[in-house]
C-alpha cells in the first residue's frame, strides 16, 4: 500500500486533483467529510464540542451550527486551538480505521489522504509522498471572488489565514500546478499516477 498526503491553499485546485486520482483508483480519503462525520448528532466530537462552546452552537434539530461556531473560533486563536484539539484526533482515527480496511482488502492499494491544512497542523512526515497543488495567492483569491462570491476582502482573509504557499511548497514530494486549466491540472495528475504505480510494483516485486 502506499499513502499519498494531498494538500493545496485553498482554491489551488486540489478538489480537481483528489477527483482525478479517485477516478485512477485511488482510494480517496476525504478528511474534510470525515471531519463532518465525527460531529454528526450523537457523536462523542459533538458531546465534547458542546461541553466547550455551550449549547449556542447546536441548531434546533440537534445538529452543530457551523456558522455559530465559526463565529466564536476565527479570531479566537485559542477557542480554535481547542476545536481542533478536539475534532483533529476523531479524523485521524476514522482516517486510520479506514485506511486499515483498504489494505487489507488490496495491497496494492493507492491511499489518498485529502486534507486541505495538511502542513498548517503538522502532519507532512506521515505520508509515502506529499502531493501540493500549487496556484500563486491572488489567483486564489480570484477564484474565490469569482466561483464562490466572496467578496475581496473575506477572499484574501481565507487564503492569509493558511499556511504561506512557500512553507507548503517545501514541505512537498511533489508540486502540481494549479494556476492553469483544469485539463492541465488532470494531466498532472495522470503523470503523478503512472509513478506512483511504478512505485508500488517496484515494491511488491
């Protein structure tokens, strides 16, 4: 088996990129919606994230509410540091849990980790190869506008709140380049494939 960490600043273009390597065969990881799972109603992440923040944070149907939450933890580097020391440890687990299963079903299985603040939270060293998708910050935040609606301002806010694009890029095995056309970026991605499957017969063999 072998483990890719996929990252990019956000609007980089990693969805592209994770999309592409799941239709390769990879088996993607998607530790944004593991993220969301491990705070559904019921879980032990939503019991804890309660105790912390109070009840404001959970709608009338019992589910979290990001958006009050959000407004408590992003200028709050403290109440953030605690939603992460809470959320982060679930993810990993489920992340783990299911990566176990994929190779013992197949090892020769390809496991992509998508996890967009890979190297903001410390986690570079845990992978066969690092993969960053890479797109300069004001194209980023033209994405942002112009795709998302944001306006300029919460644009560029979003992208100065992640790590800086050369800490990402030096932290990376691999750099694919997401400034120009998704067709471009795809084809990246296929060549990335075509290594890391020659990588991983070179290992059985």
């Amino acid at each position: 088996m072998l483990r890719i960490g996929l990252t990019g600043g956000i609007a980089a273009g990693k969805s592209v990129a994770s999309q592409r390597l799941a239709e390769l065969g990879a088996l993607v990881i998607d530790h944004d919606v593991l993220a969301r799972e491990v705070v559904a109603p019921g879980t032990v992440g939503l019991e804890k994230i309660v105790e912390r923040y109070g009840d404001g944070v959970v709608d009338e149907n019992g589910a979290l509410d990001r958006e009050a939450l959000g407004r408590i933890v992003f200028d709050d580097a403290g109440a953030r540091a605690d939603l992460n020391g809470i959320v982060h440890p679930e993810v990993r687990r489920l992340a783990a849990e299911r990566e176990a299963a994929a190779g013992a079903a197949d090892p020769e299985a390809v496991v992509v980790h998508d996890i967009p603040l890979l190297v903001d939270t410390g986690q570079s060293e845990g992978f066969h190869v690092l993969v960053v998708v890479d797109a300069p910050a004001d194209l980023r935040v033209q994405r942002l506008v112009e795709s998302r609606g944001m306006t300029r301002e919460d644009a560029q806010r979003r992208v100065a709140a992640q790590v800086g694009d050369d800490e990402r890029r030096a932290a990376a095995d691999v750099v694919l380049d997401g400034a120009g056309t998704v067709e471009e970026l795809r084809a990246g991605v296929d060549a990335l494939w075509t290594r890391v499957r020659a990588e991983v017969v070179e290992e059985l063999v």
